[in-house]
C-alpha cells in the first residue's frame, strides 16, 4: 500500500491552492466588473471548501466507540465558531435579521444531527413495528421542533394582505399636515419600501439607501417623485452596480395615484437630521458629505453666489470668496481656533471651530445671528444647499486633499433622539 502523507504535507497542499483560487476570484472578478458582494461570495466558499478539505485531512484515529463528550467535544465549539461568522457575514451582506436567525439555526440543526449520528447504537430492532414506531417518533419530534421554532418568526396573514387590497385608494381632500404625513407613511409601509430601505433606525434590509441618514427629506418634491416614478434616470451615490440599478420598482407611476403620491413625499419631505450632515453610500462604503469632493463643489458654488436656487444668497460678500472676510465681524473659516459667536444671549458653544459638531454648523447657518447680517437663511432657502455650503466652509481650514482619514459615520439615531429634536425645536419647519 502507498505510504499516506501526513496532515502537515497535505495541509502544504491544500492551502496554497485555496489561496490561489481565492486570489483569482478576487482579482479576476474585479476586472471583468464582478459586484464586490459577488466576489466575497465566491473566496468565501473557497475558504469553506479549504475548512472541509484540512478537516477531511485529519489523521483517522482507531474505529471504536467514542463517549458522548468524544462526540460533542469537537462539535460544539467549531459549529460555534461557524454560527459567529455565519452572523457577521450574514449581517456585512445586507441581510434582514430572520435571516441571519435562519442561517445560524440550520448551523445548529446540523450541528445536532451529527451528534445524533455519531451516539452510540440503541439496542437491536427486534421487530418491525419497533423500527417504524421510532421512525415515525423521530419524524414527530423534529416536526414539533420545525413548527414550534417557525411559528415564533413573523407570520404571513392572508386577511391582513387582502385588507390591504380591499382599502380605498387615499384621498387628501379635507386632511392636514400631520394627517398627510401619516397617510403617506401608510403608502411607504403598504408599499413594502421597508423590504429595501431603512428609515433611520427603522427597517432590516440596507439593499437600498437608510432614507432617514441620507435625509432625503432635504430634496424637492420634484426631485422625490422623479426618484420614486424613475428610479432609473439616476442612483444615489454607492449604489450604481448594475443590480442596484434594477432593484427600484418601475411600476409605481401606475399602482400610485396622485393623493398617494402626494401623501408619499409628504412623509419622505420628514426625512430629515438637524444634527448630522447626510450619509451617502452604501452599507460597508459609506461616507459622509464632509469627505464628498462633488458636494463640496456644490457647496462652493453655493458659498459663492452661483447656485441658481439659492439666487440672493452669497456667503463669500461676507466671509470673502478666498475665505478672508470681507466684512468686520464676519466669522474667519480659515482659522480653526476661533470661537463660536458671542452675540447670542445664552446661546454660545465653547469649542473652536475646529471641533464644531454638524450640529452647530448647521445651527449658525439656518438661524443665523441675531442684530447682524447673518441672517436666519434657514427661513429663506432650502436647507439642502445650506449643508452643501457649510460643508464647502469647513474646507478653508480643513482642505479635503490635506486630510488624513474620512469623517466617522455618526451612529444612527433613536426613536427617542428624534422625538427630542422636534421637543427641542431644532427644526424650522412646523411639521417637523
């Protein structure tokens, strides 16, 4: 008989060309445009298929009968390990958390059934009717298990769907702001949008863009209906692979009516964060528009005057075009030192400019400074071009090209933060 090579020669084998394939995966995925969770996918496998390999590698011990802590020994703490792992990569890819639940039980479930097979034989059939019965048994007991687990995960109700068919179409007529804003949260919910989109804190999928962090409620109307009638003619930024680009529903310009349309960008037009500039990207790729070279372009040309829906609104008579002010008093964005104004009774914050929060930033520019010509500008134009221009400011002492790591991604915020900002008028608007 050949000699068999030990575990160390074929582990020698085995891993170099698992390291191989993964690196051909990668790299040959990439150059023909592979999506990045595509190619994670496939070295995933590779990796599996390696674990599997070195195991089946593992020197064979004496058959004999092994004790149950022989059996489970091994077992448990590898189809732990592998629970923990399936969690996370499960969560990295985007998937809802019954899934992730789903995934790990199956882990389990194996993890128990080979402990079944490896317990030491029971006793002898010593009929027909014996087997049967225990087969039978053992088909009811994990039919109860199977129906037991399930019925705790959410239940599909056919009433409650076909309720939702039967419902009148939404009509505005006679309904005010707060009652608009409920009926389009109705649309958004019966719609089934929480299946791609999480609204802040809300939701378990990030297939699409968290509306709530991106604050889609800073853009016009217009704007909100061309996204929702044509997802195609544009994708929000992170999201351009080509399976994102088809994710969107094209057929809501004909499930939708007018009101329900209306109601729906109502509620988006809520969407909004006074303490936090916007997050764009993707889950896993996502930046702030701090560190977005295009919103900061945007910015200049709304710090300058040249942005055609802010017309009337130029920062740069004030604080200089080449951020030297041109006006006495008027806050100096070069100089990372200075200090928040002290004109405002009762309201002065004391870091440096340096360590503002978004907050602040935010603050200053819409309610402006009372008695000077810094304006409450908040009251006068959209404030999504009044992010853009403070994030433009902040690049006088802080130039993107000179920084050495993106801004954190601030964490989401709580149903009870949210509350707190309408308790502590941090919005402008009445609705909000």
């Amino acid at each position: 008989m050949p000699q068999q090579k030990s575990f160390g020669k074929k582990a020698g084998i085995i891993v170099p060309l698992a390291l191989v394939l993964s690196a051909i995966f990668w790299f040959g995925g990439s150059a023909i445009n592979l999506a990045q969770g595509a190619r994670l996918g496939l070295v995933g496998l590779v990796f599996v298929a390696m674990l599997y390999a070195l195991l089946l590698a593992i020197p064979k011990p004496k058959a004999g009968e092994k004790s149950f802590f022989q059996n489970i020994k091994f077992k448990i703490p590898v189809v732990l390990v592998l629970s923990v792992i399936i969690w996370y990569a499960a969560g990295a890819f985007g998937f809802p958390i019954w899934w992730q639940i789903e995934f790990v039980t199956f882990a389990l479930v194996g993890m128990f059934f080979f402990i079944i097979l490896d317990l030491r034989p029971m006793q002898p059939e010593t009929s027909t009717g014996s087997w049967v019965r225990r087969l039978i048994g053992t088909y009811a007991i994990a039919s109860l298990l199977f129906i037991t687990i399930t019925a705790q995960l959410p239940q599909f109700n056919p009433a409650v769907e076909i309720e939702k068919l039967n419902k009148p179409p939404i009509k505005l007529s006679g309904l005010a702001g707060p009652e608009v804003i409920q009926a389009g949260r109705e649309v958004f919910e019966n719609n089934k949008c929480f299946n791609c989109h999480k609204v802040f804190w809300e939701g378990n999928s990030d297939r699409g863009p968290n509306l709530g962090t991106k604050q889609v409620g800073l853009f016009s109307e217009e704007y909100l209906k061309e996204q929702i009638l044509d997802p195609r003619l544009g994708q929000s930024p992170g999201f351009e692979d080509p399976k994102s680009k088809r994710a969107m529903p094209t057929y809501y310009g004909d499930d939708l009516s007018d009101d329900e349309l209306d109601a729906l960008v109502a509620y988006l037009k809520t969407l909004r964060d006074p303490t936090h500039v916007p997050v764009e990207g993707k889950l896993g790729d996502q930046w702030t528009w701090w560190d977005d070279p295009d919103i900061i372009a945007q910015g200049q040309k709304v710090y300058q005057g040249q942005e055609p829906a802010t017309e009337g609104l130029n920062c740069s008579v004030c604080h200089g075009k080449d951020g030297i002010p041109m006006m006495t008093g008027a806050l100096d964005f070069r100089n990372p030192e200075n200090p928040d104004t002290t004109k405002i009774p009762g309201d002065h914050d004391p870091r440096v400019l340096k360590n503002w929060p978004d907050a602040l930033w935010y603050k200053r520019v819409t309610r402006g400074v009372p008695g000077t010509p810094m304006a409450a500008w908040g009251t006068i134009f959209p404030h999504l071009y009044l992010w853009k221009a403070v994030v433009y400011e902040r690049t006088f002492h802080d130039p993107l090209e000179k920084r050495t790591e993106k801004t954190p991604i601030p964490p989401i915020p709580t149903k009870e933060e949210i509350e707190s900002w309408k308790d502590q008028g941090l919005f402008l608007d009445p609705l909000l």
